[in-house]
C-alpha cells in the first residue's frame, strides 16, 4: 500500500518535472520569439518611419504642386484636394471638401462628362482631355485632365489650368493674321510710294522747269500759254499721284503700351513652327516690362529678326531673347560691325537684345540691311522687307536700333524703348505754312538743298537762284552733316527730300538738329502727307509745288528761325 | 497553427480529465516540438490531430464530439484574449457575418503569414440566422462548428439557437453550416 502511494507520488512528481522542463522550454522558445519579433518591429518602425517621411514629403509636393490634384470617394465626392485645384476654381479646399465634383461644372459639361467620359473611363480606367470647368465667380476655365479610376471606385483627378493658354492661342492665331496683313500692306506701301516718289521727282522737275519757262516766255503768249498748259498738267498727275491714296493702317502712328513679356511669348510660339530642332531659344525676360510702341509693328520686326537668326545658324545654335534696362555686360566679339537707325537717347526705359550664334551679316550687306526690298538671301525668298520694318519702328520717334554683327560668330539686335515719342516736343511751337505771313524776301540766303533725284536737285537750284537765293544742292544725305559743320558761311535753311538712300529725310533731320538747333528745315516730298507735323520743321511741303509758294515757305521758315 | 489553439487544447484536456492524460499527451514521441508549445509560436496542424487522437482514444470519447467541444472551449479562451474583437458586436450573427470581412483581416494583421480558414456569408436574416461556407486546407469542420457554439454562448443564447452543417467534403475541408438564433424551443443540435 505504502510502496503504491510512493509509486503514485514519483509518478506525479515525475509528470510535474516533465511540465516543468516543457514549461522552460515554451518559455524560452517564446522569449526567442519574442526577441525575433521585437527586432522585426525595430526594423519595420524604422521603414514606417520612413514611408512616413517620404509620405510627408510627396504630400507637402502635391500641395505646393501648380497643378491641380484632387481625390473623390466612390460616390465623387472629394476626400483630398490641393490648394492648386481649388484655387483654379477660386475655392478654398475646406470648401470643396465633402463637396461633389459636379459643383465645379455647369449643367452641359456635366452632362457631356456623365454620358461621354466616364462610361470610357469606366471601361479603360483612365481618361485625358480637357473639359469646361465653372468657377465661384462663375468664369469658364479650360482645363487640361487626366481621370483615373481608383480600386475604391473613386478618382484621381489631375488637372492644369490652360485658360491662358487658349487665350495666347487666339491672341497668337489673331496677331499673325494681322501680321501677315502688315507684311501685304508693307510691300504694297513701299512698292507704291517707290513709284510714287519716282513720278513726283519727275512731275517736279517738269513743273519746276515748266514755271521757269514761264518766267522767261512772259512776252510770248501763245508759248506761255502752252507751258501754262503743261504746268497745270504736271498739277494734275501729281493730284493722281496723291489720289491713289497708298496708306498703311500699321503704321507707327498707331502707338499703345505693349506687355513685351507677353508678346515676345507669343512671338516665339509664332515663330516655334519655323524653328529648326537644334535651334535653343533662350529668355531672359522680366515679368513686367511696358513698353509704348505698335504692337504690330514691333511683332514684326522681332519676328523677323528672329527668322533671320534661325536662317543664319544653318540648323544648329542659340537665340537669346534678353530685356533689361542696360545693355549686356558681354560683348558679341572683339571686332564687331554696327549700324544703328533712329536717334539714340540716354535712359531707354527697355532695351531688348535678341542675340545668335549665326554666321554674321556679310560686310558689304550690312549698310543695306535696312533698306526696301534689299535682302541677303533671295534664294531662300527674303522679300527684303523684314528688316526694313526695323527702320519703321525707329520712325516712331522712340526706338533707337542697333546691329553689332561679327563673321561666323553671331549677329545681336538691341532695340531701345524710349519713354517719350522724340517728335512730341511741346517746348517747340509747330509752324504752319498757311498760318505764317508774308515777309520781306531775304536775298542771298544761304540754302542747303538735299535730294538724291538730279533732275529734282537741278531745277530747285535753278528756281532758287531765279528767286536771288544761294542755294548748294547735294545728292548724298550722308554728306549733309560735315558740309554744315565745315561751311565757311553759315547755312540759314536746309531743304530736304524725304526718301533717300542711307539717311531718309526725317532721320537726317534729327541729326541735323542734333548740332543746329536754331537751323530752320523744310521737308520736300512727294509723301508728305506721310509725315506727322514736328518742331523739327518748319514746313512740309508736297511735290510739286509752285516757285512762287515755295518762296513763300523759305521766307517764313527763315523768318521765324 | 498557432500556438494558443495548442495551449488551450493542453488546458482543455487537463480540466475535462487528468494532468496525467496532458502529460501523456505532450510525451508522445510523434510531437518534433516536444510537446513545448507557447501561444505566440506557430506548429504544424498534424501535431494537434495526433494529440486529440491519442486523447480520443485515452478517454474513449468519439473524435469529432471531442474537437468540437474544444472548439467551443477555444472561443471562450479567444474571446478573452481579445474581447475587444467581440464586443464591438451586438449579436452572435453579427460576429459570425464578419469573421472573414474583419476578424480575420485584424488576424492577419497581427500575425503575418497566417493561414485562416474561410467564413463566407451565402446569406443571412437580420439577427435572426446566417449561412456560412467553410473551406480550409485543413480538415477542422468540427472544430469551426464547436466555435459557433462557443460564440452563441458567449452571447447567452446557445440554449435557444441551432448549427445546422451540410458537409460538402467528407473530410472535414468544407461544410455549410447555418446558424439560427431561437427564442422558443432551443437548438436542433446540441452537441
């Protein structure tokens, strides 16, 4: 009995001592496993720490992101939305959050959205287009989206405002209209005033001529009669001349402030369609930038010079579009040729540099660059009125323009904007040749006369002479300037045509004030009526004109000089 | 198959018999853990079949009333465990409706790599009744059924409501089993 009792207590004991030793062992298995699950929590808290950041990260980006980006539930409405999205509509996100996204569209795109987006979204997943948004305020905004289908049945919404680019499209398809108009009226202007000025310089000299002989056939009447004839004939042509009426409507009269940040832009995406692919159009344009001038014109003649860059780098280079109110620091090269147009000024409020690595405009060319139909590349169908619109716009009196070109290294355009239109001078009274009064005639008068036209030149000499003046006739405006500084005798007038090579009437004009202020100048032309009435002239005559009107005009210019 | 079902079925087998059965039991030469399981570990589900046979025999009680005795004891071990899993439902049914939509997802969310049987609902009746397809890779009908009973009474209606099981597979893989909450008569089976 004793013994079985002893049997039954080694026994448990026994059991107990297995439960023990399998109890240690479960516990030291569970210790490992404990440790083993410790260190991988260790390492997946490092990852989620991580993950955490980056998700910080991605979702500060996709707040401070310009493009808008939102999240809808399965039942559309938003979950998330950047400040870029909402503010496309002029929301807040707090606003549109918990909102459907139907609130940011009228009831048509609504309905094109339900019927014809989303049953393709519904069966590829994603869907790009654009699409007419509403906002607050009620204006349309054209966006540009990107729909994509989420497992949760919502959507991600990636969206960009092109609003503004629509409009520079328009604004861009628009201008080039007008602009290739500008180039028709362009040719056609100076293709007409180039006839026109020949026959004025020829109906001048027949009626310059034709009065003279007047003068000397005053006993025979029947001669004088038929001069008499040819004198009023000449009236006549010239009257035809004028009638034809060749007028340009973008001309330099029509100034306006320009945006030249917004039209540079849209003159490059003009010009992109033209742009050879190994061509790089830099920028450097601050984001106002004002200038006075006509937008078309200016388009014009930075969309030439542009195009003409791009020729002149045979497919390969860069263009540099810089504004700034100083010129560059850089020079183009160590020896570079120049020609400038216009007058140049101090304090231009913008300068504009358009800079290539082209193959430089050839030396015997560059004199010519700004003048009619001249081009340095008929081959390639140059109308060789691109850069003579350059010469215009320095016609509006407030754009100084210069060309620095240098062999195989480049060629830079700098066009200075000045505040003021130079013939708006208010200091100087305008004179009007119908509103002066006689005056003694003054013989011996010292008359500086400048045409290109020889017959013209001679018979003004002549009729000057006739009327006891001292006239000195020159062909070559680019001499006018020495002969006034060397003459022993001091000049009391200048007479001048308005078309000439080199130097036009109105530039030569300028100068001459530039170093005779008190020097009286009357503008001869047959284009007269082209020209806005200035300070800088003490008349403007048309061709032809009567001798006995025109010695009126010298009498009154040198009356009140 | 985790460790704790192991601890609970040690537990169950020493309350409902002997230390010297348990001892017996985890001694078996069968066991590569050497019968040492803890709850936070993971054994090969042939280790639980070879003790509840060598306990089916022991105590000459008939193997599948034996699993799904346990499984009942089981829940009862999980629910206070976890009673944060079971009460945030109102009713049995409710429980049972998301085993696999949300029980199981929280499981493998704590145990990683857990393979779970499947709880899918084919249809249920407000509060009243619900029909489930199991299937698993392991042969544990009984055992699924005997924690339906222990979830029925660990809402205090296990008196007066009704498993009923179609086996679609004979070895215990798969069954359809509904599950009837009463307030008259009692169950249909009471195991």
């Amino acid at each position: 009995m004793e013994t079985a009792r002893s049997t039954d207590i080694d026994g448990t004991l026994k059991r107990l001592e297995r439960k023990l030793q399998r109890e240690r062992l479960a516990r030291e298995e569970a210790e490992r496993l404990l440790e083993e699950k410790s260190s991988e929590l260790y390492s997946l808290n490092g990852l989620l720490q991580t993950q955490v950041r980056d998700i910080e990260v991605l979702r500060h980006s996709i707040d401070m992101a310009t493009d808008g980006i939102a999240l809808t539930d399965g039942d559309g409405a938003f979950i998330y939305m950047n400040p870029a999205h909402a503010g496309m509509f002029a929301y807040t996100v707090e606003e549109l959050l918990g909102q459907s996204w139907t609130i940011l569209y009228g009831e048509a795109e609504n309905e094109r959205l339900g019927e014809i987006v989303f049953p393709r979204l519904q069966s590829e997943g994603t869907w790009r287009g654009e699409t007419y948004g509403l906002s607050k305020t009620g204006f349309t905004i054209i966006q540009e989206i990107v729909l994509t289908l989420l497992p949760s049945g919502g959507l991600i919404c990636a969206t960009r405002d092109i609003s503004a680019r629509r409009k520079r499209e328009i604004y861009a398809r628009d201008l080039e209209g007008r602009l290739q108009k500008a180039e028709r009226e362009a040719a056609l202007f100076t293709l007409g005033n180039a006839v026109a000025h020949d026959f004025n310089n020829l109906i001048a000299a027949i009626s310059g001529n034709a009065a003279m002989l007047k003068t000397a056939l005053r006993n025979d009447f029947d001669n004088y009669h038929r001069v008499n004839q040819i004198e009023i004939a000449t009236r006549q042509a010239a009257n035809v001349i004028r009638s034809l009426n060749i007028e340009r409507s973008n001309d330099t009269q029509n100034l306006a402030p320009i945006d030249l940040a917004e039209l540079i832009q849209t003159g490059l995406q003009i010009a992109e369609a033209i742009k050879p692919k190994g061509i790089q159009v830099i920028t450097d344009i601050p984001v106002e930038a004002e200038i006075i001038s006509n937008e078309v014109v200016v388009t014009r003649c930075l969309l030439n010079i542009v195009k003409n860059a791009f020729e002149a780098m045979n497919g390969v280079g860069t263009v540099t579009l810089r504004v700034a109110t100083t010129c560059s620091v850089m020079a183009l090269a160590d020896n570079v040729r120049t020609l400038a147009t216009g007058v140049k000024r101090e304090d231009p409020i913008w300068i504009v540099e358009i800079t290539d690595t082209g193959s430089g405009v050839p030396e015997n060319k560059l004199d010519h660059i700004f003048e009619d139909f001249f081009t340095t590349k008929p081959k390639l169908g140059g109308s060789g009125l691109g850069l003579q619109a350059l010469r215009t716009l320095a016609d509006s009196g407030n754009v100084f323009v210069e060309v620095e070109t240098a062999e195989n290294v480049g060629t830079r355009f700098r066009l200075s904007f000045y505040k003021d239109v130079l013939r708006a001078d208010p200091s100087l009274p305008i004179r009007s040749l119908r509103t002066e009064g006689q005056s003694k005639p003054r013989a011996g008068l010292r008359i500086l006369l400048v045409d290109d036209n020889a017959l013209v030149g001679r018979m003004l000499e002549d009729a000057l002479l006739q009327m006891k003046f001292l006239p000195d006739w020159i062909n070559d405006p680019r001499a006018v300037l020495r002969l006034i500084e060397s003459a022993k005798k001091p000049y009391d007038l200048i007479i001048t045509d308005l078309s000439m090579p080199y130097i036009d009437g109105q530039n030569l004009s300028r100068q001459i004030r530039s170093i005779r202020p008190d020097l009286p100048i009357i503008i001869y032309s047959g284009q007269a009526s082209l020209i806005e009435p200035s300070s800088i002239y003490a008349a403007i005559l048309q061709k032809p004109i009567g001798m006995d009107a025109l010695g009126v005009a010298i009498r009154n210019a040198v009356s009140k000089g | 198959m985790k460790g704790i079902v192991f601890r609970s079925f040690e537990s169950f087998v020493e309350a409902n018999w002997s230390m010297d059965i348990s001892d017996g039991m985890l001694s078996l030469p069968e066991l590569r853990s050497g019968g040492a399981f803890t709850t936070v570990g993971y054994y090969p589900h042939t280790e639980f079949l070879t003790m509840a046979i060598y306990v089916a025999e022991t105590t000459e009680t008939p193997i599948n009333l034996l699993v799904k005795r346990f499984g009942t004891a089981l829940f009862h071990d999980l629910a206070g465990l976890h009673p944060e899993m079971v009460k945030s439902y109102a009713s049995p049914i409710d429980l049972l409706a998301v085993i696999e939509s949300v029980i199981h997802v929280d499981v493998r969310k704590l145990y990683t790599g857990t393979e779970l049987p499947r709880f899918d609902v084919l249809s249920r009746d407000a509060n009243t009744s619900i029909k489930l397809d199991y299937s698993s890779k392991r042969p544990f009908a009984d055992l699924a059924e005997g924690l339906m009973w222990g979830c029925l009474d660990h809402y205090g209606v296990k008196e007066t409501s009704s498993v009923m099981r179609d086996d679609v597979a004979a070895d215990g893989t798969h069954s359809v089993f509904t599950v009837e909450v009463k307030h008259g008569d009692g169950a249909v089976d009471r195991h």
